[in-house]
C-alpha cells in the first residue's frame, strides 16, 4: 500500500525535541543513511531530514511487521 504524506522536513534539532534521540544519535543515522536529508534551501549549512521518507521507511516497516505476523499465526494453525 501506498500512503502519500506530505510533511514539512524537520531539523535535527527539531527532531530530536520530536523523537527523543540526541542530536549526535541523529547525525550518526544520517551518516550511516538512516535518515534522507534534504540541503537546506538557502545555501547555508545544514540539512533537513525528510519526514516523508521516514513516513515511507514506517509504513514499510509496519507491512513487514504485519506480514511475519500473519504468517505466525498461520503456522500456529497448522501446528493445531
């Protein structure tokens, strides 16, 4: 499924005040290409993070999530 968002991107700090992570655990994420970022669009310095890919990255995670569990119960069926 498909689920559009539109959201404006947040930044790290902002983020942080969000999700509870520090500021170093989120820069760390986007080093390691946890988070999308966006160039902060007047040229200075910094980034945004783009909510609309992790809104993407969530609801692929809950389909996944939603998936194995579908499938556990399956198998407690047949196990029966």
């Amino acid at each position: 499924m498909k689920i559009g968002v539109k959201t404006n991107p947040l930044t790290i700090e902002q983020l942080s005040q969000l999700s509870g992570q520090s500021t170093a655990s989120i820069r760390r994420e986007i080093k390691n290409g946890v988070y999308r970022t966006i160039p902060n669009p007047d040229g200075t310095k910094g980034v945004f993070i783009d909510m609309e890919d992790l809104a993407q990255q969530a609801t692929q995670q809950a389909e996944e999530a939603l998936r194995q569990a579908r499938g556990t119960s399956l198998l407690r069926k047949e196990q029966k």
